[in-house]
C-alpha cells in the first residue's frame, strides 16, 4: 500500500503554531525583565483598541485579553486579510517576591507594558549580628 504524505504539512502546522489562524489568533509576544526594583512584562499588540485591553491578577496568575479586530462596515471591502485577529490571551505565572498590589500597565505605540514592584520582603537587606554573653542560652560557634 503506498502512502502519499504531503511535503508541506508539516510546515503548515508550524506556520499556524506561530501565526495563528482566522479561528485561533496566534499568540501574544512578549519580553520581560528585571530593572532594579522593578519586574517589566513588554506585550506586542499592534492595532489593538486600548479599550479591549483587560489584565488580571488572580493569585501569582496574570492575566492578559486583547481584541483586535477587522475594519467593518457597509463600504468596507476586504482586499486582504493576513494579519491575524479575534482575541488573544497570555497568562504568566508571577512569583511570591512581586507585589501585584503595586502592578501598573500602559499602552503606547502598539506595547503593553506592565511595571511590577519586586516585594519590600524579596528585596535584599542586611542582617545586624550582635555579640552577646555566652551563657545566653545560645550554643557557640567554634571556626
């Protein structure tokens, strides 16, 4: 029995893990990175209304929506349509050291950016160590 494959089917599913289709947009981008204090979290969303925009934190869990959608209208013809659209979700799983409390988002030139605060108790600080008596009740340390 002989088998024909198509050459190309792999390639295809590729493609749309990446890209997406018409009925599962790709994706969302992202960078994320500590700056000092902070932890940033950079979302590509070119031509996405700001309205549509909606993040949640539930837990260490945050969550990001966006809509983008396609011109529409009684004299509105569609000549091409490459770029996906519907809604896109991304979750990323937040660490116990960010405090989510303090979370900031905005939206420029196509970016979603959020701006976390690494948590006061996460931050490093220094530990005073005190000399005492002996007979404390304390066991002594012999180097």
């Amino acid at each position: 029995m002989l088998m024909r494959t198509d050459p190309f089917r792999e390639i295809d599913r590729l493609a749309e893990q990446f890209f997406g289709t018409a009925a599962r947009p790709a994706m969302m981008h992202l960078d994320a990175y500590r700056d000092g204090d902070y932890f940033y979290a950079a979302f590509d969303l070119p031509g996405v209304d700001p309205d549509s925009i909606d993040c949640t934190v539930e837990r260490n869990v945050l969550t990001v929506r966006a809509e983008r959608r396609r011109p529409t209208g009684e004299r509105v013809e569609l000549v091409a349509a490459e770029r996906p659209m519907g809604t896109f979700t991304r979750q990323l799983f937040l660490g116990d050291t960010l405090d989510t409390d303090q979370l900031e988002a905005g939206y420029d030139n196509g970016v979603l950016t959020l701006r976390i605060p690494v948590a006061e108790r996460a931050k490093p600080r220094r530990v005073t160590v005190t000399a005492g008596a002996s007979g404390n009740g304390h066991r002594q340390l012999n180097a």
